[in-house]
C-alpha cells in the first residue's frame, strides 16, 4: 500500500514522535538513524533530509516532547480553579505515579545531557520553565490567601526534585517503592510546603467538579 504524501511539517512530527518511541525503546546511545527509518518503513535518506545528523534528531525529539509537556501543564494550570485545585492537578500529572508519560525518556536525556550540549540546553530549559510555572501558580495562591508559602521557587524547587528523583526510583528500581508509598509521599511533601493539613488537599479534590479534573 502506498504510503499517504505528508507536508514537511507532518513528516518531521512523524520522525520525531518514532524518535521518541525509539530513544524510550533503545536509549539515547544505542538508538540509530535507521532505527527510526525502519520503524516509520522510510528510507535512512529521508530521515536525514530532515534532520542531517542522529544528534539534530535527538535533540529535536527532546524538544518536541518537552514542548508536549509544557502545553499540557500550561493547561492544567491555566484553569478556572483555584490555585491549590491547579497547583494539586499538576504535581499528580507530573508525579510518575500519575498519567504523565516518558519518563523513561527524561531519564534517558538527563544522562545523555552529561555528554551532549544540545540536550543539556533542551533538558535546563524544561527545568526552567516547569519551576517557574509552579512557583507562578503558588504565589497565586499565597496572595489569594489560599495557603503560605514564603519562598515559592523553592518550594517549586523542592517539589520538582522530589518527583524527579522518585521517577528515577520507580522507573529504574522495580518495587524500590510502592506507587501508593510514593504518592503519600508527594502529596505529604506538598502539603508541608503550602502549611496546610494533607486533609485539605483531599477535600480538595472531593470538592473539585468532574468537569475541572480533564
């Protein structure tokens, strides 16, 4: 069967999404042009006439994934809610006991990173602006009056690295800890830093509508 002619711009988000599928598949290190090329039935050639060398193209399929997930946290916390509803909502999408996907990925391009410039700048800034957006949505809800917070980029900081390094656990270490463990772990973390009860986060999310939780 023929294949469907795509504009360039369907073809490079098709290569990218194989890249990905690939780099998760194989690691950064093994994964090879033709990897890609045979998982999509494409020529090595088309592949580089995309993107002229294996470093481009991963560096782009991180870009690719890191831009994914920045939109949908940027939904997540772009809601009418309130601020802990949406603060809550993206750190249990982020936690890797939630729905977020690739870590397996990210855990591949941190330590790709050590090695490659290009990742190192992809992975920092994703870093970045994840923080900056949590920090954002806390000093909302420290001037609504939600909760305190004294100093919201650390606390964004602290979060962030606690649900990298449970990723890395859960992810690498089969039952090094239990997802529920982990999640009590996080939601403790969280309601620490903010000066509430861990109760409330739960009534929380007893009284948040069906409609606000997609």
């Amino acid at each position: 069967m023929a294949r469907v002619r795509l504009s360039v711009a369907e073809r490079r988000e098709e290569l990218l999404r194989a890249s990905i599928e690939q780099i998760e598949a194989r690691g950064v290190a093994a994964v090879r042009i033709a990897d890609v090329a045979s998982a999509l039935g494409v020529s090595n050639a088309l592949v580089l006439y995309h993107f002229s060398t294996k470093e481009k193209l991963v560096a782009a399929a991180f870009t690719y994934a890191a831009e994914g997930d920045l939109a949908h946290l940027r939904k997540l916390l772009g809601r009418r809610t309130t601020a802990l509803r949406r603060l809550r909502s993206a750190v249990r999408w982020y936690a890797p006991t939630g729905q977020a996907k690739g870590w397996r990925l990210w855990i591949e391009g941190w330590a790709a990173a050590l090695r490659e410039p290009a990742l190192q700048e992809v992975t920092r800034d994703l870093d970045k602006q994840w923080k900056a957006a949590l920090a954002e949505v806390i000093a909302e809800g420290v001037a609504a009056g939600e909760f305190r917070c004294p100093d919201p980029h650390g606390t964004a900081l602290r979060l962030t690295a606690l649900l990298d390094g449970l990723a890395v656990q859960l992810t690498s270490y089969a039952g090094a800890v239990s997802r529920a463990r982990a999640q009590e772990w996080v939601d403790e973390a969280l309601a620490r830093e903010l000066g509430l009860e861990r109760a409330a986060l739960t009534a929380s999310e007893r009284a948040e509508p069906a409609s606000e939780t997609s």
